[in-house]
C-alpha cells in the first residue's frame, strides 16, 4: 500500500510540473480583471441612481388684511384730579363740599371770613370816584386855560394809581373765595367751617370721572402699532366690557420698564367706574398684509431662522423666511412669504431648498 501512494504522488508531480510548464497560470487572474472592466460600464449604467422626486402637498396661500391684538394689563384713573388748596388765610366762613357729592365747574366750594380785607375794597373805590372827578375837573379848567397841563398830569397819574389800588384789593377780596376747577365729584374734605387755614393749606380733593382713563404701558415693539384715535376693548374686574378710544402716547419711555404710558379713554357718564379699577386691556393695531398658516407646517432652516417650505412654478422646493405677527385660534398669522408661490403644508419636512417635487393639491387652505 505504501508503494501505490509513492506512485500517486509521482505522478501529480509530474502533472503539476508539466501545467506549470505551460504559464496558463499566470494570465487567470488578468483575464478576470479584464471580463470585470468590459462589464463595468454597462453595470454602472445599469445602477445609477435617479433623483428622488418626493411628493408633497401645497396650498396657494391666501392674503388678508389682519389687525393684530395687542394684551395688555392696565388700570383706571380720573381724567382730571385736583387738589384745592386755600388762597389765602382766616377762618373758614363757609364750606359747600361733601365726599361723594358732585360739584359743577365754577361752584363756589369755600369762604373765608375777611373784614378788613372787604373794607379795604370799599376804600380803593372810594378813593377811585374821588380820583375821577378830580382828573375831570382839571381837564375842563385846562379847556378853559386857567390851569397849566401839569395839573392834567398829576390828577391822571393819581386817578391811575387809584385803579390799580382797587385791582389789588379786590384781588384780595376774590382769594378768600375757592371755586371748583372743573365739574367731578369730592373725593376727600380735610377742613371744617370756622377752622383757621394759612395760605397754600389743602381744602379737598375734587375728580373727574367722566371720561374715565384708563392707563396701560405698550412695549417698544408694539409702539409703531398704536396710534391715536386707535379703538381698544376694555375688560373691569367687575366683569363690564367697554370700548374705548386711544387718547394719549406717552413719546418719552418709563426709564425702569422702557415701556410707553398710553391712555385710554372711556364713558363714564353714569359714574359707575371708580378710579383705582384693575382693568385688561386689547388693542387693536393697524392692519398689515399677512397669510394664515397651520402651525404644524412651521420649520426651521439650517441657520435657525422661522419659515416655511414654499414650492414656485418650477416645482423646486425653498424655503421662505417669515415673521410671525399673530397667534389666533386658526394658526399662526406670518408675514414675509413672497407672491407667486404655493405653501408645503404636507411633506416640508422631507425636503430642502432645491429639490424637486411632485405636488399634489391640499384640500388644507393656507388662509
């Protein structure tokens, strides 16, 4: 058995030596490359991919006329508020002023006794009269030549001084008297008939309730939204709804809040709104050219900028950037996404500026 496997060896030696001899060995490896480069270009023309095409689905965007509502949180105020003060000083003589009570414009509210100050009155009039027939009589000698000019003068000159002595006293006169500023109601009476004032002593307190004001502060933003004669909604605490108009905008800012004080205006002719009241406050801005979109279709571009994937006439996809202006219970309310294009409102997600797609119309309006 040993002998048989000599044999077998020898002769796949032998075998092996004479293939060798031939070199077909050495061309296996070569002929394969070369199949492999001849099939190649067909292979790859066969696997290119094709460009990806995703559908989506847009909608034409629907343009409208929004006048964004400004929030904000204010409280009533008097129109006017005034604090009486005594003119001059003595005992009060006479007091018409009741808390609660209303008073008109002009009303005498307060007297002060003043005796000598009347007298003194009486005394300049008196010696006003005197001074007149004075000054006549000289003018009429003057006509008749028996008096020389300067006599004219002197008694036109002392029937002046007179007058102004009269002003002045009766001047002192009208400072004991105290009439109301305008029309409102006594807010606060801090003296009593036959108390001793001095001058510059506080007497009361009058307010003008109607109109009331209402004041709120509106951001630096929300300022250029604001203008006078704006409307505004105006919600009390007690639950009362009015509407009011936009009488004041501060043009100098709170320096803590850098915000504006704005007033609002409303009716208040029955009286029924007290100052001090916590009140909530919508404004309304100026109308702007804005579109409605559903949040979800919101996206963000690689920058972080708000916007949304827009699809023009060429069916390439891009992205626009937008400003939100408004939060409503439709969507959000954006400016900024240019004429002529449809908004993704399906599918915005899969795609990037520059891709094509394939769009499909939504039954989802953008408006």
């Amino acid at each position: 058995m040993p002998k048989f496997h000599r044999i077998a060896a020898v002769c796949v030696t032998i075998a092996a030596g004479a293939w060798i001899a031939t070199g077909e060995f050495t061309s296996v490896g070569s002929a394969q490359e070369a199949e492999a480069a001849e099939a190649t270009p067909e292979a790859v023309v066969e696997t290119a991919p094709k460009p990806l095409v995703r559908t989506v689905a847009a909608a034409d965007p629907v343009v409208i006329d929004h006048a964004r509502t400004i929030r904000l949180a204010g409280v009533t105020a008097a129109d006017k508020r005034a604090a009486l003060a005594a003119r001059a000083e003595g005992v009060i003589s006479s007091l018409a002023l009741t808390k609660g009570s209303p008073v008109e414009a002009g009303a005498l509210v307060m007297t002060l006794e003043g005796p000598e100050t009347l007298a003194q009155a009486d005394i300049a009039e008196i010696a006003l009269a005197q001074r007149d027939r004075e000054l006549d009589r000289a003018e009429k000698l003057f006509a008749g030549g028996n008096t020389p000019e300067i006599e004219v003068l002197n008694a036109r000159s002392a029937r002046d001084a007179a007058a102004a002595e009269l002003i002045r006293a009766r001047a002192a006169v009208d400072r004991l008297e105290l009439r109301a500023p305008f029309a409102g109601i006594v807010d606060t009476v801090d003296v009593e008939i036959g108390e001793w004032v001095q001058t510059g002593a506080g007497v009361a307190t009058i307010l003008a309730l109607d109109p009331i004001v209402v004041k709120v502060e509106v951001s630096e933003r929300d300022l250029a939204s604001v203008g006078n004669g704006s409307t505004a909604l105006v919600r009390l605490v007690n639950g009362a709804e009015l509407d009011g108009t936009v009488r004041l905008i501060a043009r100098e800012a709170t320096a803590e809040t850098r915000t504006f004080p704005v007033e609002i205006a409303l009716r208040n002719a029955d009286l029924g709104l007290s100052s001090g009241m916590t009140a909530e406050v919508e404004l309304k801005a100026a109308p702007v050219r804005a579109v409605v979109v559903p949040r979800s279709i919101i996206t963000l571009a690689e920058d972080g900028a708000l916007g949304v994937r827009v699809v023009g006439p060429d069916n390439i996809a891009q992205f626009a950037a937008v400003t939100v202006i408004d939060d409503t219970p439709e969507g959000l309310v954006v400016t900024g996404i240019p004429d002529g294009v449809r908004v993704i409102v399906a599918g915005q997600d899969l795609v990037r500026n520059g891709d094509p797609v394939e769009v499909k119309a939504s039954t989802e309006a953008s408006q």
